[in-house]
C-alpha cells in the first residue's frame, strides 16, 4: 500500500498512485475553501510592472483592519504564509523550539532548518520553557481551538524568558472572531499568521500576512525585501479582504457544509473526531485501505501516517463532487 502523501493537493502524485481514476480528480486532500472569491477583472499593467508600494499600501490597511491588528505598522505582506515560516523561526538565535502537536509539520522543518532544536508536545504548559514555542490555532488537522485566555498567559510566561510565541492561525476565519490573538501583538512577543488562500479558496495567489509588534514586524518586512507579494496578488486581496458581505456568506455556507459531510461521513461508519468548518477529521481503522478505494474512485483524501487511524476530508466542491463521494462510499461501506 502506498505511502501517504507529504502534502494535500498533490494531485499530479494522485495520478501517478491511481492511473486508472476517473477524471476529473476531486480533491478534498486540503482545507481550502472549495468555493473560491470570484476573481475580479485584472489591468494588465498589473502583470507588466513590479507591484507598487501605495497599492501595497493600501492591502495592509485593509488587512489591519480584517484581521483586527492594533495598526497596519503591525502587519507583513508575503507571497503565502509558507515563505514565513522560516523568517519567523530565525527571530530567535538557534535555541529550542516546542510545538503543540500534533500539528501541520512545515513549522518543525522550519525550525530545524533555522538550527532549533525541536520538539513537539500535546501539552501546552511544556511550551513555556520554549525559545520560540508554536501553536496552530484552530489546529490542522484536527481542528483543536485552545481559548485566548490560556494562550496570552502563554505568551506571559515566554516572555518573562525572552520567548516569543507563535500563534499559526490559518483557519481562523471560519473559527469564532474573538479568539484570534491578532489584537494582542503588541504584548511584544506575539506573532500571528494569517492565510488568505485558505479561507478565500484562492492559494494560487500567494499571498498571507504576519501580525506582531512593530519591532517585529519590521524585521520581518526587511527580511522579505522589496516586491515580496505580486502586483495581482495584492489587488486581488484588496478587493476580497474588504468584501464583508461575501466573508460573512461565506462563513454560513462553509459552516453548512461541513454539517453536511459530517452526516455523509458518519452513515459510511465513520467516526468524526475533529476539524473545522473547511475540513473535517474522522477515524477508522480501516482509514488506509479506504484511502486507497477512494483514490482508485478519483478522489483525493489526506491520510497520515503518523495516526494510521485518521483521514482528513476537505468539502466538496459541487454537487456532482458530493454525489461522487456518496457513492464512493456506497461502494465501500465500512
């Protein structure tokens, strides 16, 4: 049986496990909203030029404000929150990092790369001895959401050491509003990141954001340089990030789907153990043999190998996508 596949959305390594799938793949291997912000017409001087600094501007004061940052001097543009990644780890010297785990795995490789030594934990209060301590926040994959409360008094407790605590909330948008810890960065030793491509169902772009004290925040925008984020990328989420309208639609209706598959995967026997409202967790210990029925029927779901038991399914998109997946499981009932 083939090993899962490091990251969702693979769907040229898909065709290559399952050659014989129907097309078109569905792939509900990630967490990205299967309803995406309808593209807005684009100048083409956007693509002919490099992106101008009031344009960028103008995205970080709209970001500020849809993230709830205390200022938009707290907030740093990048092409995706993946080229993050490192830039933060590297905010401290090489020292000792501790991740609430089990969790999205790039933020260990990071970290390592930046010369940490990592380890990852389930229990929060070990994190405060950290360097540099990270928590997901709704977690992936099982969509754990600790209260602010506990993580402020976290960060407390770093920065008595020096720490800083990294708050990866990426699925937050679809999490309550008031659990983001974006209004508290200047605390000092906080920083939080924010996905556009996830929630706005558009990771082609590229593009996410770090919130953090203006100190840090400044070392973080020197890092990226110039002409980090594309001229697209930011007239694009100028647009999407201020269209309250479609984010609090689109909250209801990614909300309603995820009650829908969870009842589509409870009466196939599974066991729905977490997740958020753009992808649920469910357990089975048949969850490798059915990842491979399903692969075999063209659709794509994320297993992990560290937690045999687990599968992650993100929302269909269509209707015809729902029916596939039903009957998929029809097929193979467990």
């Amino acid at each position: 049986m083939a090993e899962p596949l490091e990251h969702g959305g693979d769907l040229s390594a898909a065709r290559r496990l399952f050659p014989g799938a129907p097309e078109p793949f569905i792939d509900l291997s990630t967490g990205i909203n299967p309803y995406p912000y309808p593209l807005p017409q684009l100048p083409p001087a956007l693509f002919e030029r490099l992106p101008q600094a009031d344009a960028l501007t103008r995205l970080i004061d709209i970001a500020a404000k849809a993230y709830g940052a205390p200022s938009s001097a707290c907030v740093v543009a990048a092409p995706g929150t993946q080229s993050l990644l490192p830039l933060v780890a590297a905010l401290k010297p090489a020292g000792r990092v501790a991740i609430l785990g089990p969790t999205y795995a790039e933020h260990a490789r990071a970290a390592a790369l930046a010369g940490h030594r990592v380890i990852e934990t389930r229990e929060l209060n070990e994190l405060s001895t950290a360097d540099l301590a990270i928590v997901v926040n709704p977690n992936n994959p099982d969509g754990r959401l600790l209260a602010t409360a506990d993580l402020l008094a976290l960060a407390e407790k770093l920065g008595r050491r020096a720490g800083i605590l990294v708050v990866d909330e990426a699925f937050m948008d679809v999490a309550p509003l008031q659990t983001s810890l974006t209004r508290d960065v200047r605390r000092g030793n906080i920083v939080v990141l924010r996905s556009f491509g996830k929630f706005f169902g558009l990771a082609g772009v590229r593009l996410g954001f770090a919130i953090a004290a203006e100190d840090i925040a400044a070392r973080l925008r020197a890092h990226l340089g110039p002409w980090a984020v594309s001229g697209p990328a930011i007239a694009i989420g100028e647009i999407a990030l201020a269209d309250n309208a479609w984010i609090e639609t689109t909250r209801v209706r990614l909300a309603q789907a995820a009650q829908r598959l969870d009842r589509l995967l409870a009466g196939a026997g599974l066991e729905v153990v977490g997740g958020t409202a753009l992808f649920r967790l469910a357990q089975t210990p048949a969850a490798a043999a059915l990842c491979q029925e399903l692969g075999r029927a063209g659709i794509l779901v994320r297993r992990f190998s560290e937690h045999p038991t687990w599968l992650r399914f993100g929302l269909p998109a269509e209707e015809q996508a729902w029916q596939r997946l039903a009957n998929a499981f029809a097929g193979n009932a467990r």
